[in-house]
C-alpha cells in the first residue's frame, strides 16, 4: 500500500492529493465513538451558523 500511495501521489498526471483544507484525522489512539466524534466536530464547525464548541 505504501508504494502504491508514492507512486500514486507522486505521477506526473493528476497525483492524488489531500485537498488544501483537508483535516487529517490520526485514529491510532481513538476508538471507533472518539474517531466518529471528532469528525463530528469538525463538521459541525463548518456549518454557516454553527455554534462555538463548549469545553
């Protein structure tokens, strides 16, 4: 998977690319409810009338 995602990332045509304001979530250390909720919280982040995060 790892040259594949090298060569994939590092062609001439079209590389594959994390978008520009792409979140990287690292789940190593979280379970599957953590991981789930911290994109939750970005995702509500980005609503235009969003409310601030409490604690």
């Amino acid at each position: 998977m790892e040259a594949r995602d090298v060569r994939d990332s590092t062609r001439a045509v079209a590389p594959l690319k994390p978008a520009q304001d792409a979140l990287v979530l690292d789940n190593s250390l979280l379970s599957v409810d953590e991981a789930v909720e911290q994109v939750l919280v970005w995702w509500q982040r980005l609503q235009p009338f969003a409310q601030p995060a409490q604690g």
